[in-house]
C-alpha cells in the first residue's frame, strides 16, 4: 500500500492578487505551505491553467491542480520561500473568524 499525503496546510486569510490567463483579480488565500495553497473568490480559471499569486511584490507561480465553484487548488512551480509561508500564515489574525475569539472577552458584573 503505497499512499501520497500532501503535506500539512496552514490556515490562513490572507487577501492577495491572483494573475491567470485572461485577468487580474483579488482572492483570499485559505491555507498554504510551501508546496501548494488554496484560494477562494478566484473566477474563470481552468484546472491545469498557470497562475501567478502576487504578495507584497513577491510572485509565486503555480498551476490550478482543481477547481470548484470560487475555489482552486495550486500547486507552486518552485517550494514557496518559508519565510513568506509564515509572512502569509499571519493572515489569519486578521480574519473575520478571529475577530470572534473569546480570549478577548471579560466577564460582564
């Protein structure tokens, strides 16, 4: 039994600009690492279709391995620096879901 797992994936919801073949367009980054990421709000892209992800002037170029209705799944050309991995793994403090973290709340008397 000779099974391929992709590596472990971490969570994010970094907002970033996504190059394909007919435009440019804003998606949020939902998890990466250094092999791949997923993005959601990315239209009219064809899996197997190049694509260039563009963070804070880095660009990251990738094919969409598969595609759902506003979601694709890349996998990048070259291993993603791990620098910019956990630049981009940062994104999740600024989510709308941390926003609702109970670590924050006190206790109303």
């Amino acid at each position: 039994m000779n099974q391929k797992f992709r590596k472990h994936r971490y969570p994010t919801a970094f907002v970033l600009t996504v190059t394909t073949p007919r435009d440019r367009q804003r998606a949020t980054l939902i998890d990466v690492n250094q092999g791949g990421a997923r993005l959601e709000g990315v239209e009219n892209v064809v899996s197997g279709e190049r694509v260039a992800l563009e963070v804070m002037s880095e660009k990251v170029t990738g094919t969409a391995r598969w595609v759902t209705a506003h979601r694709i799944g890349v996998a990048f050309t070259m291993p993603a620096r791990p620098a910019l991995v956990d630049l981009l793994r940062q994104g999740v403090r600024s989510s709308p879901a941390a926003r609702f973290n109970s670590m924050a709340l006190r206790e109303m008397r």
